[in-house]
C-alpha cells in the first residue's frame, strides 16, 4: 500500500508517495530527500538535534510521523540561507562562535529562529532577556557545552531581526 502526502519543503511543493506510514519525517528527510542537514541524535525526541519547523512550530523529526505532514509547511536548516547570504540567525552563531562540533547547531538555528519567531513563523517570545531564551532553548542539546554563545547569538539575532522589520515597516 502506499501513502501520498503532499507539503511544501523550504518553500517548494513537493508530491511524495511513502511506502510505509510509519516512516518518521527525519528518516523522510535525511533517507529519501537527501537533506542531511537535520541530524539523527538520540531517536528519542530527547536532544533537539534534529528540529525542523513544521508550519512554523518547532518539532523534534524524529517523533513526527512524515504521512502526518500531509499538506504542511516544512523547513529545515538548507532552506534558510539565500544563496550565499545567511540568515541572521545563521550569522550570529557564527559571530558567537556559538557551536564547537556542529553536531547540534542545525537543531540549534532552527529551534533559536521558532524561538524568536519571523514571518509565517509563529512561537515567537524571545525577546531580550537571556534567561528566557535560555529557558526556549532548553530542548535542545550541546554536548560541547556552547551554550553562552548560543545564547548570545539568540539574543543577537532577535535584535537585528527586530530591527530589519522596523526599518521596513518605517
């Protein structure tokens, strides 16, 4: 038997036809897509590592079922960038040396942009106070311990973001 679902991946329609209902949307996304970026930490929904935003809230992919996606928005870590220009998320990590292996920083990034929330994205509350973005970030996990800089970046990236919309808005 197989299940079609339908879902836009970084901002593209895609049709997928899925030979088993019980395939989760990692194994979806790193086995069949080839988008590698999200990462396979624990299968347990425990470390973060392997966030996406689905419809614009953060999920663990290990624990969502890909035939639930049907008709969703999804976006990982390779649909951010715009061509060679990152997103501003992705820039102040690497201002704030906010990552030593990498294991973890796609997780990372894409938890800190649900947390701060931009565009159709709809968690939001960031804000400016560290504690709070420590307490959003909690869910995801860094073996190497970077979690001052990822605060940092957090916190510049809700600043610089907030900024651009203002401008824009001016």
């Amino acid at each position: 038997m197989a299940w079609p679902i339908s879902l836009t991946l970084n901002g593209v329609a895609r049709e997928l036809v899925l030979d088993d209902p019980r395939i989760t949307l990692l194994d979806l996304l790193r086995e069949r897509l080839d988008l590698t970026g999200t990462k396979k930490g624990c299968d347990r929904g425990q470390c973060g590592a392997c966030t996406v935003l689905l419809d614009g809230r953060r999920v663990n992919a290990c624990l969502t079922l890909a035939v639930g996606c049907d008709g969703a928005a999804v976006q990982t870590i390779e649909g951010l960038a715009q061509g060679d220009v990152l997103h501003p998320v992705q820039r102040a990590f690497i201002a704030h040396d906010a990552l030593q292996c990498g294991f973890c920083t796609p997780g990372q990034i894409m938890s800190a942009l649900g947390l701060i929330g931009e565009g159709l994205i709809r968690e939001g509350g960031a804000g400016d106070d560290a504690e709070r973005v420590r307490e959003g970030m909690s869910g995801n996990l860094c073996r190497c311990g970077a979690y001052a800089g990822i605060t940092a970046a957090v916190l510049e990236a809700q600043r610089t973001m907030s900024e651009a919309t203002e401008a824009a808005a001016a």
